[in-house]
C-alpha cells in the first residue's frame, strides 16, 4: 500500500476550549494516483461566536440539519487513513489537531505543520501565515487551474479552499527546504521541522512592548510575559516556547 499525504483543513464555533469543528476539509495526496477530497459542514450545539464568523463567514443556517463530525464521511474516512505510513500536513497544526481530538481523533499519522516549517525556512518573512504566503508568492494565479486538476470546486467560506492553497504551498515550501537541505530527504526534514521549537528574534507586533524584542522585554518587564504564559489563550507554541527560553536566561 503506498504512503497517503493528507492535506487537511477546519473550520470552528470558535477558538475557546469548548468550540468544536464545524466543517472538515481535506485532500488525500497518492503519488501515481487520483486524488481524493472531503468536504462537509457539520453541526455543533456550540454556538458559533461572531469572531468566528467574521473570518469563516459560516453561520448557524449553514450547518443547521447537518451530522456532527464524528458521523461523517470525512471524518470516518479520516480514521482509516490514521496509519503510521502517511502523512498529516497543516498549516499551524496544533489549532486543527486539538479541535480532532475534541471528536475523538487521536494522530498517528507523521506530522508536518507548514506554519513552524515556514518559520524555519523562512525565517526572514514578515509573517508566515497561509494567506500572506498566497499572495507573496503568486499562489492565487494557480489555484483556478489546479482546481481544475484536482476536479474541486472552490466555492467562497469553504476550507477546502485553504486546503488548495496549502498544496500549492507545500509545493514552493518542499523546494526551499530540499536547497537548503540537499542531502536530505525534503519531506523527512519537514517532519523533524515539525519536531523543532523556533526561537522567536525578531520584535513583537502586538501588546504593550510592540517593537521589541523578547529578551528586551525580559529585561525592562519580565512580569509581562509571565502574565502572557499564563493570561493569554491558545498562546502559540513557539511563542511560548520563546518566552521561556528567554526567562530561563535572567
């Protein structure tokens, strides 16, 4: 059986504790092969939060008479294809795997997340999200006719939309890390990416210290970040990370 690559993408009530996925979306990669894409809404009895909605634009009538996650076929399918031969690829992974396993979805699949991979290789870009990535490096004047090649239909507020442009991504991403990395395999140095921390070194771009750097801060205020480990939801991880890098070293 050959190795599967999933590409894989959720939408959310929310991003709390008690939100729960309200659309699953993924593509199912097999060198030599057809691909598969799922696709489905699903209900939740989780409200969805307005902040939600602003950046999905999914609302209640939307999934109102649709099967929770767990019924689904993207997500039984999903379950079959949890083996340890493939590979789970998202962009900021630990968001989409905590949601899954909300609905009983434990990985056991090799994991590459393109947001810390993106980090480490492109470790002078101003941001590494998804969509800055889109437009920075063209991807939006591919997707049309990779749509086409993929026989998906992209369709506005649709994950699978993301999950396109995350191919696409992955693409350029896989090139980048094979030249910096010549002798090794791209996608096995993906995963041990995946595996990584990145140290934050540039300044922060949000809070009371916007401007500075982590170890400055920990210098002027290191109760600020204190408050930031323990104060701030779903805190990313490599910020985390940082932060305590650099309170290790006062």
């Amino acid at each position: 059986m050959s190795v599967k690559y999933i590409l894989l993408d959720t939408e959310t009530t929310g991003t709390d504790e008690n939100d729960r996925i309200i659309q699953l979306g993924y593509i199912v990669l097999e060198p030599g092969k057809i691909t598969e894409v799922y696709n489905e809404f699903c209900y939740s009895d989780v409200p969805i939060s307005y902040s939600a909605m602003e950046v999905h634009h999914i609302t209640p009538e939307m999934i109102e008479g649709k099967t929770a996650c767990q019924n689904t076929a993207a997500y039984k399918t999903l379950l079959d294809l949890n083996e340890t031969s493939n590979y789970m690829i998202i962009h900021n992974a630990p968001f989409d795997l905590t949601m899954l396993e909300k609905e009983g979805f434990s990985l056991k699949m090799k994991l590459i997340d393109t947001l810390r991979c993106a980090r480490h290789i492109f470790e002078d870009e101003e941001a590494h999200r998804l969509q800055y990535f889109r437009y920075k490096m063209g991807l939006y004047q591919e997707e049309e006719n990779e749509a086409k090649k993929l026989d998906i239909e992209v369709k506005a507020h649709d994950a699978i939309g993301d999950v396109l442009t995350l191919k696409l991504f992955l693409t350029e991403l896989r090139k980048a890390v094979q030249k910096k990395f010549p002798d090794i395999n791209p996608v096995e140095k993906m995963v041990a990416l995946t595996k990584e921390p990145v140290f934050f070194t540039k300044p922060m771009r949000f809070g009371k210290h916007k401007g500075k750097t982590l170890t400055e801060i920990a210098m002027e205020d290191s109760g600020y970040l204190r408050w930031m480990l323990t104060g701030m939801e779903n805190l990313d991880e490599d910020l985390r990370y940082s932060i305590k890098r650099v309170l290790a070293n006062e």
